[in-house]
C-alpha cells in the first residue's frame, strides 16, 4: 500500500509539471475542444487517484486497528480499494494512448 500511495504522489507530481508547463505557454481548457477534453479526462483521473491514495493511505495506517476487530470486513474493505484502484490504472491505459499518442 505505500508503494501505491508512493507511485499516486509520482504521477501527481508528474501532472503538476506537466499543466505548470501547459498554463507556461497559455494553453487552457478554452483554448480549443481537444485541450477542454484533456484538461477535464485528466483531471477527473487526477481526482480518483488522489481518492485512492486517500482511501488505501487509511487502510495502511488508522484502518489497520479494523483487522483486531473484524479481519473479514477489513480484508473485504482492502480487496475493494485495490479493485478500484486497478480500476483507474484501466482508465489510465485508454487516456494515455487517447490523449498523448493520436
């Protein structure tokens, strides 16, 4: 879970730089519909992996005193933030080659 949380925060740093350097050269969402596109696909994308990072960073840290409790409910829990979590890495392999290499 921390190397997820890990890799989450690269790709966000990764998008940073990469709309810092976009907004640089005044290109914008209402520049044309291709860049409105992309701004709203990645952003969305940007969104639901920080809800992931957020979610998996619980169950690594406080959520973890569930398993002394009820490690079915906890190990159910874990499966389903790692079902989504694969989820958006699906999303991620239709938007890259969508968005960067047509």
């Amino acid at each position: 879970m921390g190397a997820t949380i890990l890799l989450g925060c690269v790709f966000l740093v990764v998008k940073y730089f990469e709309y810092s350097h976009k907004f640089h050269d005044h290109l914008f969402p209402s520049t044309n519909n291709f860049l409105a596109l992309y701004f709203t696909l990645t952003g969305l994308h940007m969104l639901h992996v920080f809800g992931g990072m957020v979610v998996n960073a619980y169950f690594w840290g406080p959520g973890a005193k569930l398993w002394e409790t009820n490690p079915v409910w906890f190990t159910n829990r874990v499966e389903h933030s790692g079902l989504f979590w694969h989820f958006v890495d699906l999303v991620w392999i239709f938007l890259f080659p969508t968005l960067y290499l047509l």
